[in-house]
C-alpha cells in the first residue's frame, strides 16, 4: 500500500501512543476529527494497521518471560503446523514467531514468578518428549528487561523517540480486576471502555481510573500500533551483535535507540552479547545498516547474526 504524508504521520503518532483520543491526534495532524477516523478505519481496512495495543510489563504481574530458539531438522511443512496450532492452545505460550536464518522458530513463555521453575520445565520437557529428534538446535533465554522505541522508518525528517521499558521485575500492588481489565483493555486501547465495563460488571469509570493508576505504576509500559511491516514494503529482523569489549555499551545503546531503522533492544539473559530489532526494506538495506554499524564500533563489536520473520501465528503479551 502507498502512504502519503498524511497516513505516514498518523501511524507515527500512533506508535508513539495508540491509545491518543481522536480529537487529540486531529489537532496533532491539522486535520478534521472525520477525516483522521477515515484515515485509521482506511489503514485497518487494508491491513496495514492491525491493532493499537498496549505494552504491558508482565514481570510487574509476577511473570517471568522465557524465549525459546528452535532449529528443526526432519520437519515437515504440515509437522510444523500441527506443532504451532498445539503451542498456541497454551495460554502460557505468548507469542509464536517463524523464522528465517539460523532458527525456524521462537516462542515466548509467562509463568509466574513463585513457579517459575517448574512451570518451564512442565512445557520444555513435553515439547521434548514428542519432537525431541526434530530438534537440531535450541537456545533458551530469559527476556528482560526490554527497550521498546516507537518505529520511524516510514517519517522523513527528524522525530521524537518515545522509550517503553518492560521487564524489570518489579512487582505491582494489584489485583484480580486489574488483570481482567488488562485482558479485555490491552489487544485493543482504542475499544470503548463502556464494552470493557459491560463484560467485566462494572462501571466505565473504574476502567478509567483503574487503567490510569496501571499506567502510573508501568504496569502499562506504553502503547503501540501494531502494523504489517510488509504491506508497507519492508521487513522485520532480529540482529545479535557479538562483542569483544562492553565498555561502549551505552554509546551503542543510544546509537540504536536514535537509529531511524532500529525500534527494540533486548537485554536478555542467556542471549547474545548485545540484541535488537530493526525494520527494514530488503536483505541488502539490513547489511547497509549493520556495517555501517560495525565501522562505528569497529573496536569492540566483532560480528553478528541476524534472522527475520515469515509470520506469527501467535501475538499477545511480547511485542514483536
């Protein structure tokens, strides 16, 4: 689909906060309230724009993230299916992703802090007792904390650079409401708290203030538009970068984080020396960005690896 500037600003507020009233984003846009909503049901329309979501910090519920590489070897297409449509069913299963590279396949796992442990191994342990001869290689991580940036690549010019910080483990003081309001709240920031009220049995109000108070304490980390990167002609990868020295870890830290192209660090436990997310507009444009990453930090950085995404056949909790 081809944008123009007026769409390309539009997904740009709206990653930086999706849940933006209409009015709002008009005055941000110069533009009628109307012709904004036609705008938004128009990108929704032709699947450029998916969601407006919010980012929430699970680790402040009690969860920990796990992430799970996959390489496979002796699968087959409909295998693979069948394995995806079982993990999904999961609830403690986030997010599926494929690959392409090195690994075919990432999950993201929740479980609660207190059962951590054991909750993990009752997962792993069954993937292993069925498929356990279809895998090559395995990697396994615990993902936090992680620096979500609002995404820039479809902006010319200079633009604002709004940080989200999930994963700290940080616990908050809530209860069982708070949880289902952020069921019904989080896929969809921009659904009427009316209908959120009407299924959860209380008043609109409470959502408000309730989801205001999620916010204040970063239970609610930020909010995003969630977009099919394809249909605006371009990719998405996942980049490791291995390191001789960290001395330069925060100059590369903000190299990304300002990077027109780059839009996620992750500071895993277990993963690469150093990790990000980059969109970008072919294979050729991703190894552009990352040697002219490696000439910047040519005396401490020594390589990298990088994979894309074919598709997630599961996306909740963990932003891709």
């Amino acid at each position: 689909m081809q944008l123009d500037a007026l769409d390309r600003k539009l997904l740009y507020e709206l990653d930086k906060d999706a849940s933006m009233p209409i009015a709002s984003l008009a005055r941000r846009l110069k533009r009628s309230k109307e012709v904004v909503a036609y705008r938004m049901q128009r990108l929704r329309g032709e699947g450029v724009l998916l969601s407006c979501s919010a980012i929430v910090d699970m680790s402040a519920l009690g969860h920990f993230t796990f992430r799970v590489y996959i390489r496979w070897q002796n699968m087959t297409a409909a295998e693979k299916e069948r394995f995806w449509e079982r993990m999904s069913r999961d609830e403690r299963i986030w997010t599926i992703a494929i690959l392409h590279g090195r690994w075919d396949l990432a999950f993201f796992m929740g479980v609660r802090s207190v059962t951590f442990v054991d909750e993990f191994h009752k997962v792993w342990s069954a993937i292993q007792a069925t498929h356990k001869d279809r895998i090559a290689e395995s990697k396994i991580a615990i993902y936090s904390p992680v620096h979500n940036f609002n995404k820039r690549f479809f902006v010319e010019g200079k633009a604002e650079v709004v940080e989200r910080v999930y994963g700290r483990g940080r616990a908050a003081d809530i209860d069982d409401l708070d949880e289902r309001i952020l069921k019904e709240y989080a896929p969809d920031v921009r659904a009427p708290l009316t209908r959120i009220a009407h299924r959860l049995g209380v008043s609109a109000e409470t959502v408000r203030q309730r989801v205001r108070r999620l916010e204040q304490q970063k239970v609610i980390a930020g909010y995003k538009a969630d977009m099919d990167v394809a249909k605006l002609g371009h990719q998405g990868y996942r980049v490791d970068f291995s390191l001789n020295s960290t001395r330069r870890n925060k100059e590369l830290f903000e190299y990304i984080k300002q990077h027109r192209y780059f839009y996620q660090v992750n500071l895993s436990i277990g993963g690469a020396d150093f990790e990000a997310e980059i969109v970008v507009r072919d294979l050729n444009h991703l190894l552009e960005v990352l040697e002219e990453a490696m000439s910047r930090f040519s005396d401490v950085m020594r390589g990298y690896e990088y994979y894309g995404y074919s598709r997630f056949p599961k996306l909740t909790i963990v932003p891709d």
